[in-house]
C-alpha cells in the first residue's frame, strides 16, 4: 500500500517494483488537464526515465532500421544515461521545464505502454542477482553500459537489417535491470551490447573485404 505521507514522486520510486504498477501509479497521480513537464519529471523520477528509455527503444524492436529517428532517440537515451552516470538529474531548458503536456494525451500514451510493459515483465523478475545493480562500481560500469547502448544505436548503419534491433534490445533490457534491480536483466542487456559490436564488427569487415575485392577487379 502507498504511504500517504510520501511525496507523489516518492510513491512512485517506493510504492511497488511492478513495471504495471509503476505506470499505474504514474496514472493516478496526474492531474486533470495538463501537467508541467518539471512536474511529471518527478512524478517519474529516475526509474520513470528508464522507462522513458525503454518507450523510446521499443519502436525499435523491429529488423528494419528507421534512419534520423535512431539518432535523436539515441541522443535523449544518451543525456539519460550521462545525467544518470553523473549522479545528475535531467537537466533541461527553463522554458522546456515549464511546457504543459496534456493530460489525456499523456494517459492515451501510458495506456499504450502499459500493454507493452506487461509482456516486457515476463522476462524480468524484481531483485534479481540484485547485487549486481547495487554494487558501486559494478553500478558505475552498467551505467556506462546504458551509454554504450545509445551509441551504438546512434551508429549510421542506414537499411541493414538490425542495425537498431540490437542497440535497442540491449538499452531495454539494461532499463528494465535498473528499473526491477534485476541482475540477470543487466547481464543480458550487456550480452547485448557485445552481440551488438560483434555485428557491427562484422559489417564493417565484410564492407571492408568487399571494398578490397572491388578495387583488385577494378585494378585487374
């Protein structure tokens, strides 16, 4: 049961390691109308940011890859995972700090992703291996993972197939990781990442090998 002397911002890091219940939480304590974007940046807090991370990563999970919308979805995971490494919290413009959102808008979207987020909770388990999120450095390293994640899905690899499949499969489930203080989660999504380099890796070879070819039947 949420305390009711916790600030609604509180109630939504401490009331529940459920992701449904996170975003149901989230949607009882909007107002009517419209919400400061401050404002609902607390009502998130850090977990809500993960989960912002894991909304915007999630068009992703398709074997085609979206050009320009991969860079500016992976610049915002960036600042995310940057402020996050820091300790910092989002920072953002004044006049974009004060930018209402409209409510029933709002309430549409978490609807949406409420649907998404109960499939996501069948492979995360709250408290899992939960040493390997609380350890500090260990803390420091995932976070730095989450970074890494962003960059690579920022990579301009174009049409190839998967190219934004992967980064965002590995962003996800470091979120969800964070979020359920879910070790294995954060393994897997670390997994990810170097499956991810591994593929890339393998791109730029066999570009590199094509080029080569290429140029010897041309100099032949």
């Amino acid at each position: 049961m949420t305390d009711l002397h916790l600030k609604p911002e509180q109630q939504f890091e401490l009331a529940t390691d459920s992701l449904g219940d996170k975003l149901r939480l989230l949607l009882a304590e909007l107002p009517e109308g419209s919400v400061p974007l401050h404002r609902l940046l607390k009502l998130l807090g850090r977990d809500g940011l993960m989960l912002l991370v894991c909304l915007l990563s999630l068009v992703f999970l398709i074997p085609v890859s979206i050009p320009g919308v991969s860079t500016l979805f992976g610049l915002v995971i960036l600042l995310i995972a940057i402020n996050r490494l820091l300790g910092r919290p989002l920072w953002l413009p004044k006049r974009l700090r004060h930018q209402p959102v409209a409510t029933l808008s709002l309430r549409n979207a978490l609807d949406k992703a409420l649907k998404a987020f109960s499939r996501l909770e069948k492979i995360s388990r709250p408290h899992r291996l939960n040493w390997l999120t609380t350890t500090p450095g260990l803390h420091q390293v995932n976070n730095t993972a989450l970074i890494l994640g962003a960059l690579l899905l920022m990579a301009p690899f174009g049409f190839i197939p998967f190219s934004n499949t992967l980064p965002a499969l590995a962003l996800i489930l470091l979120a969800l990781g964070f979020i359920q203080r879910d070790g294995l989660c954060i393994l897997l999504g670390h997994g990810a990442n170097l499956v991810t380099i591994a593929y890339f890796g393998g791109l730029i070879a066999g570009g590199g090998l094509a080029l080569k070819q290429a140029a010897q039947q041309l100099g032949g």
